[in-house]
C-alpha cells in the first residue's frame, strides 16, 4: 500500500487457538506498530504445526481495516483479499471544502475526486448541482458530514443564463426543443416580469429532477414519455433581478431562493410571462447560506498542490454552524 509514497507493510497476522486473539504489526514511515484496532474479515483458515509445539490457525484473510494513529494523525486501511493486494489508505479529515464545481461533470463526480485528493475516509457534499450547471459546490470530510443539513436547508444564490424564445423537454440546455419564437421583448418588460416573483410562491417541481415518486425518480418516468401529477412546493423567492442586456436572445439573471427551488421552472415561467418561452441555458451558484464562491478552490488547482497545501483549504466542521 502506498500514500504519499509511503509504504505500509504487515509483518505478520497469527491468531492462536483456543484463544481468538491477534497480532498484527505494521511497519508505517519506518515505524511499527502494535495495531490494537483491527476489524479482520476471515474467509477460510487452515492449522499449522510451528516449531514450538503449538498450533497455530493461519487464516486466508477476506478483508482488514486497521486503524493506526502517526503523528497526530489518524489513518485508516482496507485491504480485501479479491484485491490481490493492499489498495487503499485513508485520512481522517475533518472540514469544509469549498469548491468551484466545473462544467460537464456530477456532483458525485466531483465529490469522489476531492475525496481522492484529500484520501479522505468519508465524504459527502450538500446540494447537488446538475453536470451543465457550475459553481459553488460545499464538501464535507469526516465529522463536518453530520452538518450537512443545515446546508441542504440553506438558501442560495445562482446566475442564470436565459434562451429566450426557445422551449426544451427539459426546461434547459440538455433537452430537445420544443417550439422557438421570435425575441421581441424588451429589457423593461422583462424587468416588469421578474419584479412580482419575489416573495413566496408555489412550484411544481419539473418530471426531469430527482423526486421519487413509488420508490422511482421522476426523470426516470420522464424519459418513458410518462408525465404524472406532481404536488407544488412552497418556495421563497429573495432575489429576481436582471443583470444585463439582452444579447442575442440571451439574458443573465440572478436569483436568490429557498431550498427546494428549481431555476430551470422559473425560466420556462419567465418565458411563459414574456410570450416567447424560454429554457435555462447555464447556470452559476455564488451563494450556499453564507459560504461564498468568492472563497472556492477548483479541481484543478488542487491537483496541482501538495497535501499540506491542500489541507489549508478546509474550513473547520463547526463553520457550518454559522451560516
């Protein structure tokens, strides 16, 4: 197994009969250790006679996870016999990642990318952003994932890129257009438009999106051609705001909403108030509660850092608290 270069070697793993104890010493940065946390995972065991007349089991083992403390930190190992050999270390990290999620990828695509980066024993982000949206994406390592919900509650801020006068499936880029019409509204109409959504309001959330309904998401029954009956859902609407011209049918727009929100709604029903139909073209996230984008790292930037460097990134779990 390697971190860092580093090699982690176990000498030896004997269970003596009759007394289901172990031993397990591993060898860490020219350091053993006694490993006293040792979950041993037995697939099957053979007896073998050793020179001191006693009988020991020598057990073919099926997994080990070994947790080891160096340096002040602490360190977990999996090994699993159907691996063949020892494949993964993992750190304990504890903290919020602010990252700057990129184009055309999930958010649990970035999610287990920073994970590797980081070697992190677990990890998880709070609000999913869709792979043709970009942004603000909070990551949570180790005791900082049992905040996650008050940033799952937390409202956000998002730019919103319009398509004026053409509708899709999907109510954004990734669907099959619909319908197109000309663009002859103004900048001042679209002003009028925008000015009565805040505030709360109702929505019906889209058939593409992650709702379950019976146990099964909606996009999955949207992508059969099925189109169901779905409950509206109390929103609240801060911000509605243009935020410049409109430049070959395109308009920029920023929001600032409730949990729950869907950006991609609010574009068809702005295209629908304007009389030209509109879809979501791309979208941005600024804001999630009082974390900011302004404080984000990309992908990028820290896979070209050390491990050290990478660590001053991450902000302590109770931070969560406070926004």
């Amino acid at each position: 197994l390697f971190r860092a270069n580093r090699p982690l070697h176990i000498a030896h793993l004997l269970f003596e009969v009759g007394k289901g104890t172990g031993s397990l010493v591993v060898f860490f940065d020219g350091v053993a250790f006694d490993v006293a946390e040792v979950d041993v995972f037995v697939r099957a065991s053979q007896s073998i006679p050793l020179r001191n007349s006693h009988t020991v089991f020598r057990h073919r083992i099926a997994g080990l996870v070994v947790h080891i403390t160096h340096l002040g930190r602490d360190f977990i190992f999996r090994w699993f016999a159907s691996a063949k050999r020892i494949l993964v270390c993992l750190l304990f990290v504890s903290g919020i990642l602010l990252l700057d999620k990129p184009l055309g990828i999930s958010s649990n695509h970035a999610l287990q990318a920073a994970r590797r980066l980081y070697n992190a024993a677990r990890a998880g982000h709070a609000g999913t952003l869709d792979p043709l949206a970009s942004g603000l994406l909070p990551i949570l390592f180790g005791d900082a994932t049992r905040y996650s919900d008050y940033l799952l509650g937390a409202d956000k801020t998002y730019h919103a890129h319009l398509q004026l006068g053409v509708t899709t499936t999907t109510g954004d880029a990734e669907g099959e257009v619909v319908s197109q019409h000309a663009v002859h509204c103004t900048e001042e109409e679209i002003d009028a438009v925008l000015a009565p959504m805040i505030g709360e309001q109702q929505q019906i959330p889209p058939m593409h999106s992650a709702i379950k309904v019976s146990g099964r998401p909606l996009y999955q029954l949207a992508r059969q051609g099925e189109v169901i009956e779905r409950a509206p859902r109390r929103i609240h609407l801060y911000v509605v705001r243009r935020l410049g011209p409109i430049v070959d049918g395109r308009v920029w727009i920023e929001i600032g909403c409730s949990k729950g929100t869907y950006v991609r709604t609010l574009a068809q029903d702005i295209g629908a108030a304007l009389g030209c139909g509109a879809h979501l073209q791309a979208l941005r996230r600024l804001e999630v509660g009082d974390l900011r984008l302004a404080d984000a790292v990309t992908l990028e930037a820290l896979e070209g850092e050390a491990i050290e460097a990478r660590r001053q990134h991450l902000a302590p779990a109770d931070a969560l608290l406070q926004s």
